[in-house]
C-alpha cells in the first residue's frame, strides 16, 4: 500500500482496476500485459503492466499479495524480472552505482 499511495491517483485507480478485473482464465494464459513466472520452491509470481508501472504479486487463495510496484525500464524492474539473486537494498545501492558507472563510460 505504501507504494501504490505514492503515485498518482489516475496512477492508483488504473493499476487497482487491471488488478481487480483479472479473471481465472487470464491467469493462466501468458499475454503482454500479465506474465507469470515460479521462485523460492514453487511460488508463482505474476507481473501485470498498467501504463509505466509493473506489479509483481502472489496470489493465495483467494487474496491477492502484491510485492512491488515498479517502474517500467529500470534497473530494479530488470533485475527482479530476471530473478537475479539480490535484497531490495542491494537493489538499490545498485541502482546508484550502476548509473555512476554508466556516467563513467561517456568520460
């Protein structure tokens, strides 16, 4: 909630709408706006994109674990979608030091 309530509203409403009309049969089925992959022994992921932004979430039973709310084209996004084996904090030292580095090319 903490990052969903750091968008924009249109932002909120638009993610919470595509989450909550997702149905059974799409879930199943791979599409460019929802994907779904396994982790940590066989936990199942999914990610749905909603303009800029990605969700990644869990669903168990019937209530729906959203984890992150990211970016589009970012390093965090890359790295999770890539299951890279990383903490959130890594995560982010990375992304600073990463971009340093790029600056460092152009030089």
């Amino acid at each position: 909630m903490q990052e969903l309530n750091k968008l924009p509203v249109e932002d909120q409403l638009r993610l919470v709408d595509k989450i909550s009309n997702l149905t059974s049969e799409q879930l199943t089925e791979s599409s460019e706006t929802l994907g779904c992959f396994h982790r940590d022994g066989g936990r199942t992921f999914y990610r749905v994109r909603v303009g800029e932004f990605r969700c990644y979430f869990e669903i168990k039973g019937d209530i729906l674990y959203s984890h992150y709310i990211l970016h589009k084209n970012t390093l965090t996004d890359f790295i999770y979608r890539n299951r890279l084996p990383v903490t959130e904090e890594t995560m982010a030292e990375q992304h600073n030091s990463f971009w340093k580095y790029l600056e460092s090319l152009k030089k």
